[in-house]
C-alpha cells in the first residue's frame, strides 16, 4: 500500500471512530433496562423490551466495530497492512476505503479461493 493510500485509509479509520463513539454513547441511553414498575401497559412493555434489546444488539455490533477499526489503526503503519492475511495480496483499496478494519481481500473474505 503506497503510503498516501495509508495517510487515507488512517483518516476514514480516525472518521469512524469518532462517529462510532457518538453512536455507541447515544446506543448506551436507549439500552437501560424497562423497569417493571412502569406504568405503560403490557403491549407497550413489550414494545419496549424489544426495542431495548435491538438497541442491545447494534450496540454490541457497534462495540465490535469500534474494536476492529481501534485494531486497524495501530496495524496501519505495518508494511503490511493493506494486505490480505489468507493469499497475502494487496486487498483492493475500494475495499479498504468501505470497510478499513478488512484484513482480507473478497475472496477469502467469502471463501472463493479460485486461486
């Protein structure tokens, strides 16, 4: 990876950091627990769990998400990140500028070795 194809893909990572932890602080609030105490009524208790536990849902997705950009970052000086850890080729840089924290090209990434 040419090293302003690096100096891009560091700054989309640094970008999606940022909004992640917006995201995640904003996840955080919709996940508290629905008290049994509430006065709504069952339907809307239940409307309620279910949102809670969506909210559940993308905030671990998000949490991950966060984790492997976090990891991305500290790799993204190594000679070779940007490289696929299966084949070792360089994984294509549309690849990298969608999902920056991708440590594999498309083809390993979805299991077609034809190669």
């Amino acid at each position: 990876m040419r090293e302003l194809e690096r100096k891009e893909v560091a700054e989309i990572i640094v970008s999606q950091i940022g909004e992640l932890e917006k995201e995640i602080e904003s996840l955080k609030a919709n996940t508290a627990p629905v008290e049994p105490d509430r006065a709504i009524g069952r339907l809307t208790r239940m409307d309620a769990i279910q949102a809670k536990e969506i909210n559940d849902a993308v905030l671990r997705r998000a949490k991950l998400k966060l984790s492997k950009l976090s990891n991305a970052l500290g790799r993204v000086e190594s000679p070779d990140f940007g490289d696929c850890s299966i084949c070792e080729e360089p994984i294509p840089m549309g690849r990298m500028r969608l999902l920056p924290e991708s440590t594999r090209c498309v083809e390993c990434a979805t299991g077609n070795t034809g190669r």
